[in-house]
C-alpha cells in the first residue's frame, strides 16, 4: 500500500476518525466498482480486506459515526455474488471442424451412411460468428430465462443482463408454442468494440482484448445496467428444446425466428444441395473482410429436422451440422528455443519458442513440436526461421523452416532421454512417438499437471484452482492427491495469508470447493486424468457402470487381463483393448486407487442417469448381422437414446438381440442362452410400444 502507516485508531480523535472513515468510504466504494463492475481489480484482495478491518475498527469505536453509505452497510456487493446457475434441458454443444472440401465432403458422406441413404442433403450455410452463444427461454411466449453456454450442461443465469440486449425479444410477436428454447450469439461489431475500447480508455476502465471478450465481459455484469450500456448485438440460428414441432426444415425454423422478432444473419443461406457449400464458402470468404463483424467460418447444417434428429449427436458434436473454418493463418519467425514441456501423463512434448509474431490478429510466442520424429522430419534447429500456423483455437504449429536463412552453427536438436523436470529416465515405448518420464507420481510436474487437470472445467471445475494456485499448494506441499484439495478449506486462514490472497479469496476458494463435493461419475471419472480417458470415453463408463462403487469394483477386477471383467469393459461400444489396457494400468497401482478411495471419501459420487431413463432404461442390447434399414451406428444410437447400453458379446446379462441379415454365432449363442431375439421390426416395435 502507497499510504502513510495508519494511526492507531486508539488514539484517533473524533474529528479525525470521522474523516478517515469518509475517506475510506470513498476508496473501497472505488475499488468495490473496479472489481465487480470492470472485471479489473485496482488492489489485491489482502490490500483490500486491510482497508476494510480499518473501517471495521473504527466505526466499532465511533459507533455514532457510523455513516450511511459505510462499506459495512453495503450489501449485496460481497465479490463472490456470482451468477446463479442454470441447468440447460437440452445441453448446448459444440461444433466439429473442417478446413476442406474432402473432409466436409467426408462428414457428408458419414452422416448418409448412418442414415443408410444415397441422396445428397440440402442444407444451411450460416456465417460463423466468434461471440458467445446463450439459450433463450419463453414460456407463452414471455422471455423467462437466458443463460449462457458454461460447459454445455450448466451455465449462468444472465436474464436480467439479457432483457437490456435490444435485439433480443422480451415478448415473441405471433403464435409460439407454450415453451420454446431459442439459442444464438451474442456479439459485438468490429466498430463498436473499436469504440467500447475508446470510452474505456478515456475513462481508465478495461480495454478487451477482442471483439469476443468485449461482448462475454459486457454481458457477464453483475449489473445489468452496465450491460444495457454496452453495444451488443444478437443472431439467432437454434433450437433447444420446443413444447410442439415448429417448422419441418432448419431454413423454415430460421424464417420463423424472423417473424417472432429475432434478428437472423441475413446472410445465412438455404442450399439445395451440399455441392453448393464451396461455392458458398468462397464467397464467405471473400466477402468476409467487408463484414461489420469477425467470422472464422461458415457453419453448414443438415435442413431437415427430422433427419437432425434421427442423426442426433456423437460426444459433444451434432451428426448434421459442421464448422467449416477459413483457411489457417501463416506467418515466419524465429525459433529462439526448442523446451520440453511434462504432461500430466508424463509425454515430453517439445514446445517451439518463438519471437512474437502476430498471426491473424492473435500474438503468438510459442508454438507445438509435437515429438522428436516431427523434429527430425522438419531438421528445425534453434535459431532457424520458422513457418508456423494458427487455425481457430488450436494451438499453433510449427510448418517447416526457411532453409535459406538458416544460421552458420546451428546444430541439430537432441532430444532429452531424461525429464527436465524430475531427472527420471525417459522412455519411448516401441511403436510410439512419445518419449514419457517415467518418475510417475514421483515427478513434480505430472503431479501438478493431473491436479490442474482435476480441477479445470471439463473435471471438478474448481474456480480460482488454475495453475497458478496448484503450483503454489503443491510446492507448499499442501496438495499432493485430489483428496488433498477437499482438505484446503481447513486452510483457509493459512491461505489468506499468502501473498496475493486475502480473506476474500480464500474464502471464494472454499466456497468453489465445497460446492464441488457433489459431483456426477462421468465428471469423477474424467478428472482422474487416465491416458485415453478423455470426456466422451468417461461418460461412456459411467453409464455402464452407473455408480462409482460398481465402477471401481470392476476396475479392480479387470486389472487381470483375463478376467471377466476385462472382457466386459472392452466388451462396452467405443472402449476398445487399448483403452481397457490403460484402465487396468491405471488401477493396477496400489497407490492409484488408494488416491481413488480417499478422493471418493470426500465426495457424494452421483449416479450416472441411464440416458434420461428412456424405455430400454437398464437394458442390454446387441446387435448382429445386417439391418435392413437401420445402419449399425444408427441403431446403437436409437437404442442408447431409449436408454439401452450397447455391447458387442451376447451373454446371460443380454436383455435383447437384434439380428439382421448373415447373423452369425452371436444369434447362435443368444439361442442358446435363451436371450429375447427380434430382428428390426421387432426392435423399433419394441421401441414405439413401451413408448
Ligand atoms: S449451431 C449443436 N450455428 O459456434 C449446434 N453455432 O463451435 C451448435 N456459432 O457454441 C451450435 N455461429 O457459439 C451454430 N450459425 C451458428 C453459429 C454457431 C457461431 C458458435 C456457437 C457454438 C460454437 C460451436
């Protein structure tokens, strides 16, 4: 702090008290402003909390000086006064990408095979604006609720920020049915972000970086006048869930948004048939530096809802729609340094450091070297001119080097045979590109990389434990498992001390683990941070084996390679043997699931819900032979969606086998277990009868 050291307020006299507490009204009324309403702390949170004791001692001594607009009289201002959280009834996802015609030809030719159809699709091109997508509640028509995307499972209730965006409806013109989701983004023109950074300039408040986080930061305002303040604007391109049907096609959909009072990217068109996209997409790419606002692509969807629906998701991507993002950026540089970084799985994967090069209107300093072999294919050595390469949010690539300007004694790159990190041996497995450290839990950083891991938002989610933070508990030695963070806030008062903390912060720090204590088995599983366990293959587990207890009894048991249990865990669609190789490895170590054992101590583990608890809820399902109209994805999708758990082995925990045409010993076992048999008919009868 810049002050004088405060008299003691012991010795303050009335007339004295009564201006510093004036005056320290005013100061924290400013840095209260800063914080809550810029998003941009003036002071640390211990400097902060000082100043507020201050007042605290005084006014308990000068009790009739106490003046009306004290900081202690505020309320509803503590900085933890978040969003509340909404659920979303139908998760917001996100969008795969392509950046050329094969493979947006590709991802057409894979949605008709899942649909077993010939014809090409018509479809929508819709400019792809980087904003921030919210979803949109009416009920009889009155907007009710808007919260922003979060994880795609839960996000922020933002309404009353929402209900100040003039292009967004408060009231839908015409008929709409009793209750409608309606999804679109919110974002900011290139001008009016020019000219939001100009006023924020003038009147010292906070410059964003771009257009996106312009409008995420004016629309993430604890008060929403603020938010009417700034210049927003919104397209609306989607659906969420609707209480009746409301257009047959998506280019249908889009002119009934139009007539209820949204705005729809007027540029958005309906294709007849997905050989216009090139085309489409050239002309969006040319046009694109004349548009009022940044886009980095075109998003193309199927425009039949009904096939939308039959072709539904994969993970956390649509089968009909795609991204078709704009060719990468380029840029050249220096390779100042080649580092070697430590995941949390032990791969040492080389990062490229470079000069600043701006690529495409982003700073970028390093970039991926991937592995030794890609640092051998390139010959990159440091001090080389390198190409590197920025596409959408991926991180940048090195491409190649400019071998002309290669300096006199630059020497090839030896890669590290131990970690930089631990000095544990490294090893590259036979067949693999990657060298791994083979300290294990034993290495620093891969402990700090799975405790990141385990608290960032596809995992636990933990507000305030990004890097930073891990690494400063674990090298306090306050966090050494995941268990250890549920321990923290016994430490509280310790951590408030610490530089840079204060008792606000600590105190946010708790709340953000506390409320994680409940905590659904797919998310649990994910954090754990196994190899080739990412969110999809996460939640797979979790509805198969439903609860945590189930779920680690059987991966203690498939730890042997030829149990049953094994065979069931690769007998589970999309987990293959790598994948259940990578289980068994994981749970095989004593201390692993020691760490499993005292992390689920801490915690409510809720059970998976088995697809929404649909007709084939509990039900196992396998299907053999050909179908005559349903492609095998298609069918393990309708079946999942009803709830059904898909395996490849018929046993006698089989509820159903559905054969087609050359079905082979599986229809054979399945008779001789005495397992229900029904070829398609019997299945979508099955389907539309316990419906
Ligand atoms: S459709 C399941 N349409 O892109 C369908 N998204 O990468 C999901 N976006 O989260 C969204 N323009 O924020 C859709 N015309 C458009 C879009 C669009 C921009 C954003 C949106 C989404 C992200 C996915």
């Amino acid at each position: 702090m810049t002050q004088a050291k405060p008299q003691p307020s012991g010795q303050l006299d009335e007339a004295e008290a009564a201006r510093e507490l004036a005056s320290l009204a005013a100061e924290i009324a400013k840095y209260d402003r800063a914080y809550h309403e810029l998003d941009a702390p003036l002071i640390s949170d211990a400097e902060y909390d000082a100043l507020r004791r201050r007042n605290d001692v005084i006014e308990k001594r000068f009790p009739h000086l106490v003046r009306p607009d004290s900081p202690s009289r505020r309320v509803g201002m503590a900085p933890s006064a978040g969003f509340a959280k909404i659920v979303h009834r139908v998760p917001m996802l996100s969008l795969g990408n392509v950046f050329a015609p094969e493979d947006f030809a590709d991802f057409c030719d894979r949605a008709r095979r899942f649909l077993g159809r010939g014809a090409p699709f018509a479809m929508v091109g819709e400019p792809k604006i980087d904003g921030l997508s919210l979803s949109l509640t009416y009920e009889d028509g009155a907007l009710s609720r808007a919260g922003t995307r979060g994880d795609g499972t839960e996000g922020e209730d933002v309404t009353a920020n929402v209900r100040t965006i003039a292009a967004i409806p408060t009231k839908l013109k015409g008929k709409a049915p009793a209750l409608i989701e309606i999804r679109g983004e919110v974002f900011m023109t290139k001008a009016d972000f020019l000219a939001l950074n100009a006023t924020q300039e003038k009147a010292s408040g906070k410059v964003f970086a771009n257009p996106r986080n312009a409008a995420a930061g004016s629309l993430r305002q604890l008060d929403p006048a603020i938010t009417a303040s700034r210049p927003l604007s919104f397209f609306a391109y989607a659906m969420g869930e609707a209480s009746e049907a409301v257009a047959a096609t998506h280019w249908e959909y889009l002119q009934r948004l139009r007539h209820w009072g949204f705005v729809v990217n007027p540029l958005s068109r309906h294709l007849g048939a997905e050989t216009d996209a090139p085309g489409f997409q050239d002309e969006m790419a040319m046009r694109r530096a004349d548009l009022a606002y940044d886009i980095d692509g075109v998003v193309y969807k199927i425009d039949d809802l009904a096939l939308q629906t039959r072709l539904g998701f994969v993970g956390r991507e649509p089968r009909w729609a795609i991204a078709w993002k704009f060719p990468a950026e380029q840029a050249t540089t220096k390779l100042l340094d080649i580092q070697i970084q430590v995941g949390r799985t032990g791969a040492l994967t080389p990062v490229a450091v470079l000069e600043s090069v701006n690529v495409g209107g982003v700073l970028v300093s390093r970039a991926t070297l991937h592995n030794e072999d890609e640092i051998k294919r390139l010959d990159v050595r440091v001090g080389d001119t390198v190409r590197i390469q920025r596409a959408g949010d991926v991180i940048p690539q090195v491409l190649g080097i400019v071998a002309e300007a290669r300096p006199a004694g630059a020497h090839p790159f030896r890669f590290p045979r131990h970690c930089p990190v631990c000095g544990s041996h490294a090893v590259r497995a036979e067949g693999e590109v990657v060298w791994r450290c083979s300290g294990g839990l034993t290495c620093p950083a891969q402990v700090e990389e799975r405790l990141i891991h385990f608290a960032s938002r596809g995992a636990f989610d933990i507000e305030g434990m990004g890097e930073k933070s891990v690494h400063e508990f674990h090298a306090l030695g306050w966090i050494r498992s995941p268990a250890d963070i549920f321990r923290l806030p016994a430490r509280e008062d310790e951590i408030a001390q610490l530089e840079g903390w204060g008792e606000q912060s600590a105190a946010n720090l708790v709340r953000a683990i506390n409320e994680r204590r409940r905590i659904g088995l797919a998310r649990f599983i994910y954090a754990l941070g196994i190899r080739r366990i990412g969110a999809a293959n996460a939640r797979l587990l979790a509805r198969h084996y439903g609860d945590i207890d189930t779920f680690l009894a059987a991966m203690q048991q498939a730890v042997a390679p030829e149990s049953e249990a094994r065979v069931a865990v690769t007998s589970i669609i999309g987990i293959g043997p790598a994948i259940a190789e990578e289980l068994a490895e994981f749970f095989g170590e004593e201390r692993n699931v020691r760490a499993v054992r005292a992390l689920a101590a801490e915690l409510a583990v809720e059970p998976e819900e088995v697809s929404g608890g649909g007709v084939l809820a509990g039900k196992t399902v396998v299907f053999t032979g050909t179908l005559p109209t349903l492609s095998r994805p298609e069918a393990k999708a309708m079946a999942e969606r009803h709830g059904a758990k898909v395996t490849d082995s018929v046993s006698k925990r089989t509820d159903y086998v559905v054969i087609g045409a050359d079905a082979g010993s599986k229809a054979r076992k399945a008779a001789e277990l005495g397992v229900t048999v029904l070829d398609e008919e019997g299945f979508r009868a099955l389907l539309r009868d316990t419906a």
